[in-house]
C-alpha cells in the first residue's frame, strides 16, 4: 500500500490530519503539485484524473479521493471513530462533510482558481478540456465564504465540536477548508465570529492539525 501525498494542498492534508488522529502510518510517496509532477505522464499510471491524494492498494486498485481514503482506513481500523457510531452522529457528520465540501471548499476553489495565474485553462481541478478562468465567479466564491462563515458561527455556539462531544471527521475537514481559505488570503473567518474562532483554535491546537 502506498499513499501518495502532496505538501500544502488541502485534500492531502485532509488525509495526512485523519490518520495522525487515528495513530495511522502509511508508506507514502510526495508529488511535487506546485512543481506540476502529477501533470507528468507516469502520475497518470497512477491517478487519471492527476490529483492528490491518491492510495494505491496491494491488489494494484487505487483510491482516488481523500475521504474515500479516510473510509477505507476508518473501516480497517475503526477505534477511535472519526465518522460516528450512532446512526445519529453518522448522519450528521455525512451531512457536514457535504456541506464543508460544496459550500466552503468549493468557494475557496472557486475563488483561487478564477484568478491565479497558475490556473490558467484549469480553472477546475483534475484531468478536464482546457477550462478558461471567468474572473466573476471569484466574487462568488467570497460571497459563498462568508456566508459559509456566518452558518458555522451559528452552528458552533455553545459546542467544541461539529458534532457531538468528540472530535470527528467534521471538524478536520472543517479545520482544512478554513485554513485552505485563509492561505488563499480570503478574509479571516475568525475576526468577529467567536464561536467559529474558539471552535478553531480547539482543533488546531491538536498535534493532528500539524500532520
Ligand atoms: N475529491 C478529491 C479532490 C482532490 C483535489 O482536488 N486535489 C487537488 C489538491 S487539493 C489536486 O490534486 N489538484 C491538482 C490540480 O488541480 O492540478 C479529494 O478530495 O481527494
């Protein structure tokens, strides 16, 4: 088994923090994504559609998709649990996980990848037709940020945790698509939402958030 990994970017690290919390090592492979190695054509043996993470299995399958990773180990090793125990915390957590991905990942992705320049013609991440950047979705992907914002403040007065009383699934991928969003240099979530910024400084300050 062979996970391959990158620096910096947001869905390895997804993976990188789940398995710290987990106490999880795994052989790993580093692909240089700011120096376009997964663009080259052996990643490609790997991973069609040239992102990262990718987990190569012994029986040569390859999972091509961070939580798909994190179920694969959660379902190899299921103590401590990061995606629930009762159908309650499953749910809740599964529909967290949702809304993380298309209302906070996506709109910093979407914010990036409309105006930098290293996105020209890949405007959407993965293996697609050359896809032009449209600089006015950049003003979407603010306006779905501090929306996003404002709901999980809400959400997270009066609780530690997205769901239930223990760190889940949730809170890592929360934790990676804030941070993602915050080196992008999109405005800093944190400054005048309270809840949302104690709820952060909680989940950094675990030893996983450094992985
Ligand atoms: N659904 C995938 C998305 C993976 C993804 O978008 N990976 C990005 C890094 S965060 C990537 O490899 N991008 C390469 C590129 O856009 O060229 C997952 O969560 O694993």
């Amino acid at each position: 088994m062979k996970l391959y990994d990158a620096a910096w970017a947001p869905s390895p690290r997804r993976v990188r923090v789940y398995l710290a919390e987990k106490g999880i090592e795994v052989e790993r492979a580093v692909v240089d994504l700011r120096g376009g190695e997964h663009l080259c054509t052996d990643f490609a043996d790997i991973n069609r559609q040239r992102q990262l993470p990718a987990l190569l299995l012994d029986d040569g399958s390859v999972i091509d998709d961070s939580l798909g990773i994190c179920r694969y180990f959660e379902a190899l090793h299921p103590d401590p649990p990061l995606f629930g125990t009762t159908p309650k915390e499953i749910g809740l957590i599964e529909a967290w996980l949702r809304r993380i991905e298309h209302d906070c990942f996506q709109a910093v992705a979407i914010s990036l990848r409309n105006r930098a320049p290293a996105f020209v013609d890949r405007a959407v991440s993965g293996e697609w037709p050359a896809i032009p950047q449209i600089p006015a979705l950049v003003d979407r992907g603010h306006c779905m940020w501090n929306a996003f914002a404002d709901v999980l403040d809400r959400h997270l007065d009066g609780r530690d945790h997205m769901v239930g009383e223990r760190v889940s699934m949730a809170d890592i991928a929360g934790l990676v698509a804030i941070d993602f969003g915050i080196a992008t240099r999109l405005p800093d979530p944190r400054i005048g939402r309270e809840s949302l910024a104690r709820w952060h400084a909680g989940i950094a300050a675990r030893p996983s958030a450094a992985a």
